[in-house]
C-alpha cells in the first residue's frame, strides 16, 4: 500500500487535477453560500461532469467541492442568519451577532481558518487511520464484506434524524430498489417489467439528482427569501485574525476538529451533529459562558473547525470499508460506481490509484480552500442576493439537464423526476433521505456476497454464524435494529424503574 501513497501523491500534483481542485473549490463555495442549497445536491448535480474526466480527477473535483460548500455555508449563516448549509446552523448563534457589530469580515475569516485547521486535522486521520484499517480487512471474504453492509445499513437507518423506525424503512426501500435490474450472478432480469431501460437497473446518478435536488428547489420557491432585517450585505473589515487571536483560539480549533473526526467516523452522523457538539463544548471550556449567542469568536471557530474536520471522519468508513459515513459522502461513492468502481472492503487494494490520490487531494483541497476563500469570499457575498425563487428554477433546469446527459434517454428524465416525487414524500412525511441513498449502493453488495457466502457454504445459512468475524457484526447489527424498536424502548424504561435485588424504585409500580 506504501506503494499506492506516492502513486496518489503523484497523481493529486498532476496539473489537470490541481485545476480541478481549484475549480471544484470555487464551485463548492458559491453553492454553499446560497441558502437552502447543500453540499450533496450539488455533487449529485456535478456527478455527470465527471463522466469524461479521468476517475481520479473527477474525485479530486468531488470531494473539494463537498469541502468547500461545508465553509461556505457559513458565508450565508454569518451575513443571512440563514444557514447556506446544514451543518452552518451552529455558526448563526455568534456568527450573524458579530456581523451586525460590523465584524462580518472577521467572522467568515474566523470560519476559514477554523475551517483550514479542522480539514488538515482530518485529513491526517484520514491518511494514516484509513490505510490500516484497509490492512485488516484484506482477509474478508464475502461472508464478511455481506456482514459489514449488513452493519452499514443498521446503523446508519438507526442513526439517522427522525424516528429510527423510519430510518430502517428508508434503508430497505433502498436495498429493495437496488435488486432492479439483471441479477448479478444468475443473469435473470428482476422487477423490470419488461422496460428494457431497467434491465440494466437504476442508474444511481440519477436516482441521486432526483431525490435531493428537486426537493431543494422545491423548498427554495416555497420558503422565500430570508428577511430584509436579517441581511448583511457587505464587507468592511479585515478577515485574517491577529497572531495573537490565532494563538488563543487554536485550543478551541484543536478540540473542535477532534470532535468533528470521531463524530464524523460514526456512519449516519453529520457535520450538523458535530457543530452542535463542539459549540456546546466550547462553551462549557469558556470561561464568560454567557458571551456565547452574542458574537464571541469561539462561537464561530468551535462549530466550522467541527464541520470541516467530519469530512475526513467521514471518508474513513467510506474508503476503508465501504460503509458511506454521510450523505455526502455516499454520493461520494457514487463518483466511483461512475467509473465501473464498485465501493467495499477491497477499495484500497484493488483501485488503490484511485483511492489514494483521492485522500491526498482531501488534504491539497483543504489548502486551497483557505487560498480561494481569501480571495473570493467577498464575490460569494453577491451569491447570497439571488432570490430563492430564481435559484430553484435554474436547479429543476440543471437537475433535467444533467439526468438527460448521463444516457441522453428520456427514460432517466421520467426517473429523475419520479425520485424527485420520492424525496417530497420523504420530505413531507420526515423520513431520512440518507439511509435509502446507502441502500442503494450496498444493495448490489448484499446481493452478490450473500449468493457467494451460500455458494461457499452450500446453501447452508449458519455459514454467517460459523464465521466469528461475520457472527460478531451481524449481532452488533441485531442489536441496532432492536434499538430502534419500540419494545426497545419499553423495556429500557422499564428496566430503568426497577433497581437490582427486584423491588420497584421510588414512584415506581410492580
């Protein structure tokens, strides 16, 4: 693997991919800073541009863009009070107060260099952590690579916001349309209905313009425009803090991006999760806790040190393993299943090229954000100005384009728009969109090694079982779906009534 570590490095200094970075930089910051739009629709809009590029280069642009859009998120949650992002709604609490002192410049340099210091963090996680649990898993088989994707989508469906019943439904529907399609090992066409445009299944990129894309314009046109009061709408002072500001938050940033790398490693968290973590942390290490929520600079380096570093976190589950750590970075994977590169435990080994390059070109993306954001971040204030009913007509626009492009069929535009129906129901009803995305990209692993470990094992199921490895995660997965039940639940608080030795508690009943 030492090998594959300076063929990415190589790579990654290539200059058609330093350009992609930079331009995928530029892009994740003028996305991240419109309101309401986030950084997985606009890799799902990105993902057919990628087609004609090399696999390494298109990743290379993915991942800076998925980067970038996490700081710039904070350009519309500093001058807006709207959070340009999810994970951007922890800097409005001190981040909009100190731009209506008139610190609007120093806020967003704040948010950048928390930002460098959080990406760098992870992305030396990501580099040394990453490789060695790819070195562990080189001996799985298919009865333990099915364990994994089974733990995958347990966790993640229990994980995810809302009720994790909902969640687990997400998670199966996803894995139920991913059997569409000829049967990997059989050949047999399965729920095609005789559509011959699904006989080669759903195509994930559109399914993934689909599901987040046309809900966000929807929700664009529906909300509005942040109010006028709110506005900030220009900048005056100067955006790098002092030596001496840098040295006294830097503690700050330090225990913020550990937050952010050991959040992001848990699969179905997010940097939203994160911000919210490290923000509370940093006010209970202040010691004026009550300057919190009234433009303390701690208010803003705490969450977009947190945000940036659960990039690297993140990646950490999705390269090593296979298991996507977020959204975000499932369409992530989604880039790899563009260029015929199936995501799991072999990724490190079998398309280490690829794989390295993109984890060096986390580390070079986050360098150049800091350079880009210098520069830019005051042409991506007249971003925030576009009205929102402007911009979800341009993204229903983009999103029919972009479906069209991948096959130029008609077909991934009717399969667009029926995903995009899907994601308003998910919407409307508050189910995660997250889990169903994961299903999709394990789906086909599921499939293929369960044939393979009854092929192995003769059609014998207790194969799972025998396996100490496969037995030990497929408890760990029972356990987490029981978790999400509402006996569960039921039991818990029972059990929390009644102390040892058999008597109720206090206030308790038999």
């Amino acid at each position: 693997m030492e090998s594959f570590l300076w063929i990415g490095l190589a790579n990654v200094v290539d200059p058609i991919n330093i350009v992609a970075i930079f331009a995928g930089t530029m892009i994740g910051m003028f996305v991240g800073a419109m309101p309401g739009l986030s950084a997985t629709m606009a890799i799902a809009l990105l993902l057919p541009l990628t087609y004609s590029l090399r696999p390494e280069t298109g990743l290379a642009m993915l991942a800076s863009l998925y980067i970038a859009a996490m700081y710039g998120g904070s350009i519309a949650a500093i001058l807006l009070r709207t959070p340009g992002t999810p994970a951007a709604a922890a800097t409005v609490m001190d981040g909009h107060p100190m731009a209506r002192k008139g610190q609007a410049g120093k806020a967003l340099g704040l948010s950048l260099t928390a930002s460098l210091i959080g990406g760098v963090i992870s992305s030396i996680v990501l580099l040394t952590v990453a490789p060695l649990l790819g070195r562990v898993v080189l001996n799985f088989g298919p009865v333990e690579i099915f364990a994994v994707a089974v733990l995958g989508i347990t966790i993640i469906g229990t994980l995810s916001q809302g009720t994790a019943v909902l969640g687990l439904f997400s998670g199966a529907l996803g894995l139920l349309l991913a059997t569409v399609g000829m049967d990997l090992t059989t050949g047999t066409p399965r729920f095609t209905f005789g559509i011959l445009d699904l006989f080669s299944g759903i195509n994930f990129t559109v399914a993934l313009i689909g599901l987040f894309s046309i809900p966000q314009a929807v929700r664009l046109i529906v909300e509005g425009n942040p109010k006028d009061e709110d506005r900030v709408s220009s900048l005056r002072d100067r955006m790098l803090p002092t030596l001496r500001e840098f040295v006294n938050l830097l503690p700050n940033s330090l225990r913020s991006s550990a937050i952010g790398v050991f959040t992001g490693l848990i699969p179905g968290t997010g940097g939203d999760t994160a911000s919210w973590f490290a923000y509370n942390e940093a006010k209970r290490f202040a010691r004026n806790k009550s300057e919190f929520g009234t433009g303390t600079p701690a208010g803003v380096v705490a969450p977009e040190a947190a945000n940036n570093a659960v990039v690297g976190g993140a990646l950490i589950p999705t390269i090593a393993l296979g298991i996507p750590g977020s959204s975000s970075t499932a369409v992530l994977l989604g880039g790899l299943m563009v260029h015929g590169i199936l995501p799991g435990p072999s990724l490190m080994t079998d398309h280490g090229d690829v794989t390295y390059t993109l984890l060096w070109a986390v580390l070079l993306a986050n360098v150049a954000l800091f350079f880009v954001g210098l520069f830019f971040t005051r042409a991506c204030v007249a971003v925030t100005k576009i009205p929102n009913r402007v911009v979800g007509p341009v993204i229903v626009v983009l999103s029919v384009i972009g479906a069209y492009a991948i096959n130029n069929s008609m077909f991934d535009i009717g399969l667009m728009i029926a995903f995009g129906l899907l994601g308003l129901a998910f919407d409307t009803f508050r189910i995660p969109t997250p889990p169903l995305v994961i299903g999709l990209i394990l789906g086909p692993i599921l499939d293929t090694t369960l044939q393979q470990s009854l092929l192995i094992g003769r059609g014998d199921w207790m194969v799972f079982l025998s396996n100490p490895i496969s037995a030990t995660l497929l408890a760990i997965a029972l356990l987490s779906a029981l978790q999400a039940t509402p006996l569960f639940g039921v039991l818990g608080r029972a059990m929390k009534r009644r102390p040892a030795g058999g008597q109720p508690a206090p206030g308790g009943t038999e």
